[in-house]
DNA sequence: ACGGTGTGTTGACACAGATCAAACCCCCCT
DNA sequence: AGGGGGGTTTGATCTGTGTCAACACACCGT
C-alpha cells in the first residue's frame, strides 16, 4: 500500500522525497522509522542550485528556512568590519546549514558554495510544525543542534590551544572520517578548499598551511599535490594531535 | 485570582516556580504569556547547589537535564589528554548549561562552579513533551541554542582573528553587556574568574592577559584592581576592537 | 600551444605573545 | 599578629607564526 502511494507521485515529487534519499542516513532524519520517514517527504518542496563562488544565505538576510546539503560543498564565514574573515565550518553532503539563523531570525554568516552545489530547502515554520507529531524528529534535530555546539568547541580548543602541526592534522583526520562516512576513501581525497580558507578555518596564514602540509610530507605522514591528499599514515598523524614534545620528554 | 491560587501553593513550590522567578525575562521562559509560564511551573522540581570549585557535571557523565544557573557563576571547560584546557564560556544568572550534552547523551565539557550557585534541574524529558504543549516554549528553545551557536562561532572569531588587545577588549565589554541586563552597572564589576581562566577562554597566557589589562589602565580605559574593574572608556574600548591600527592606517 | 590569473611553495626576516623568573599583593588560617 | 599560598604583576628573553617577497605551478580561455 505505501508501494501503492509513491507509485502514483508525481515524479519530481519522488525525487525529492527524503524517504528515496540515499543521505537519510546521514541527514536530519537519520534514525526515523520507514513511516516517519514517509510522513516528512512532503517537508522539502524545495531544491536549490548554487553554483560554485555563490551564496546560499548573506549575513543578515532574514532566515525562513534550513538547508540539508543535498551535493556539493559550502563553507560559512563571518566578516568583521575591517574584512578580516574567519572561516567558521565546511559543510557536505547531508550535512545542516542555517542553523544560526534561528536565534536572532536573520542569517549570522555567509553559506558559500565551494563547488556546485544541491540543497534541500527545509522551511523551518514547517519544521517546527512537523516536531508536534513525530517527537523523534524533534529529538533528533535537538541532537543535530548540540553536536553542532560540540563541534564549534571543539574548534574552540583547536583554535585557543593547539600548535600549527595539531590544527592541521586534526582538520585532516576530520575531514577523513567525514568523507569515509560518506562512501568515499579514508585515505585519499581532494581539498574542495584553498590554503587561505583553510588557515582562516584554523586560525593560521595560508603560508603556515602550506609550509605545515610540506612538512607533514616530508615526514611521510601524508602526500600532497596542490588539493590532492593522500593520508600514508593515519596513526602518525593521530600521534601529532596527542603528542606534544613537550609533555612527552616529562612524562613518557 | 491568580494571587489566590499561588497563596495557596505549598510555600516550597512557590519558591521554585518559573512564574515567580526574577529572571523569567532572561532564562528559558522568556517571551511566554501569563497562561504558558504557568504551565511550565511545574517543570522544575529540583535545585541543585553547587558550591565554589565543585562540578555540576563532568566530561562523559550522562545526559539527562538542563540546567539553568539561578545564582552564581560558571564556567565550562574541555580538556585535552595532556592536560590543556581551554574555556568555552561562562555562565551567569538566568543562562542555560548542558546543551552539549544533548547531542551524544553524554557531557561534552565541564561545567565548574565559580562561585557559590545554584541551577533549577529541567529535565529534558520532560522538557521535550512540554514543547508539545507549548509551541512558544519550543520556538524560543531553539532560539536559545542557535544563539549558542552564534555566541561560539563569535569566539572563533576572536580566536581565530583577533589580537590580543581585541579579544580583552571584547570579552570586557561582553562582560559589560550582560551585568547590564542583569541590573548590575555596565561600567563597574568584579571579575569571577582568574586571569588564567580568562586567559584560557581567550586563548591567551594569565601574563599576557594581565599586561594588556594594565595596558588599558595607562591609556585610561578601565581601572583594573584585583578582581574588580571599573569601565572608564567604554567608547575607547569599542575602539580597540573596531579599528586595527594598520587598516586605519591604509584606509581611514 | 600560449599567456594570464589565481593558487601554492619556499625563503628571509620581524614581531606578538609565550616562557621563564622574581617579586608582590591579598586574603585566609592559625 | 604572623605566616603561607594562591593569584597577579612586571621584566627579560625566546620562539612559532606572521609578513613580505619572489617564484612556480596549474588551469582557463583564446
């Protein structure tokens, strides 16, 4: 009978349909049930393109909606006054945007796209409306929100504590086990970002970036060539995030 | 009749309840009707205080309540293996602790009394069926959260960007800004934490931040004297953060 | 195939903030 | 009242990363 029912949708609406996704696993309805699912299929009317270089949302534009990452890559950055500019995350596939703009109705932080790119429009009225019959969406997007706070601290720590060597190694162990979540290798991808967005993520100059990369390759912890990265030794790299020299002459 | 009915209130709910409480316009409930906020009355059943130096909760331990801080003053704090630490917030009168647990069930930081405080215990059980009730109650719920995300990514930019002159500047008239909606004078307070904590939270070493608080005291903008600190300039201040000298130099 | 432009690499040097060290202050405890 | 200890200030020096500069590479459109 549900067989029955998408079977008589209208085509573009089936394509659309989160239940047909192959993301929902990674996604906001990550963990819902088949019905649930098919209950929130109407939620995206929605799709956009936006093409690489483009904005998805501005800095102080009014929030109407969330965005789930359908293709593609975004960046988000905050500008100060003076233009200085920090890189605030990397968005891919099944992965939320927008989610700033909910406290003060207006987007805090620019969405680019750093390739074309696909998104599902997920008005967030809606949304909300949806939460009162399937408390486990509502649940899940509560979870989705706190590991965002999770992960913005943990670039806190990154940012506050951590020398040149252990930003870069944590942000390519992270970006490794996010492209591994997604189907692709843990070893091998490419950079959708330049150097300079990369140091603005971490909070150093494109110049660190490439001089710390370079050293990385010399010690054959990784290969680069220009955005092609080849990870050769995972563990060594995990030993650059763990070990300061320091603290290790003291204690071990 | 209201009065009537809240006389008659076991005297221990009374004290408890939200509908009572002089922080309704800054905690949780803020922007609920009359009729809403008594019907989350009952919501908080539990206070918990926390003396100076102990923990509400620590890294790793499970997930169960929100909490949101009655009186006192927090702080949260990550740790790395090797003993770095990095502080991620503060927390005062009518601010909510514990969003980073929602995510994994687990707490994702420490959260350390600065001083003698006391928290109300929302379950977030119970939390959740009540945004079923009321919508308002919900909406403003994610508003909070999404302003935490904001509030993070606005310390990425001060520890990504800024000198170390900004990031005091910044953190003294944030300090300012939220002793103000508290009632308390937007130009003089006593700091809760040490110089190591707020170093911490800046990204910054106790002897830098101590420098360039006296370096402020010679250029007349603050008063610092131990723990207290008197706001001279807040124009000055706002200066400091507003116009590096190289681009006001290139472009002013 | 060929410049042009955006991006990345590498080197030399500068500097903000870290580190190390000493003294000081304030508050609390006995 | 005196002593101790945590917290703070200040000075001298060191260092990791920034800055400036020159060049190399890659990809684009013509």
């Amino acid at each position: 009978m549900a067989s029955h029912l998408t079977a008589v949708k209208p085509l573009a609406a089936l394509r659309e349909a989160c239940s047909q996704c192959n993301l929902r696993e990674l996604c906001l309805p990550v963990g819902l049930s088949a019905d649930e699912l098919g209950q929130i299929d109407e939620l995206v009317k929605l799709r956009r393109r936006i093409l690489r270089g483009q904005s998805l949302y501005r800095t102080g534009e009014p929030f109407t909606a969330l965005y789930a990452v359908k293709t593609g890559f975004f960046k988000t950055e905050i500008l100060l006054a003076d233009g200085r500019e920090q890189v605030t995350g990397f968005q891919m596939a099944g992965e939320l945007l927008g989610l700033d703009g909910i406290g003060m109705e207006k987007h805090a932080c620019n969405a680019i796209a750093l390739e074309d790119s696909e998104v599902c429009v997920l008005p967030f009225a809606d949304l909300e409306r949806y939460f009162h019959e399937i408390a486990a969406l509502q649940h899940h997007f509560h979870k989705v929100m706190s590991r965002e706070i999770v992960r913005d601290q943990g670039v806190m720590m990154l940012l506050g504590v951590m020398r040149a060597e252990e930003r870069l190694a944590a942000f390519l162990l992270n970006l490794s086990q996010r492209f591994t979540a997604r189907g692709y290798s843990p070893h091998e991808f490419n950079l959708r970002m330049t150097r300079n967005e990369i140091g603005s993520y971490l909070g150093l100059k494109l110049e660190t970036v490439s001089r710390v990369l370079s050293r990385f390759q010399e010690e054959g912890l990784i290969q680069v060539h220009q955005k092609h990265i080849r990870i050769i030794d995972p563990a060594g790299l995990k030993k650059v995030l763990s070990a300061r020299q320091d603290f290790t002459e003291r204690h071990g």
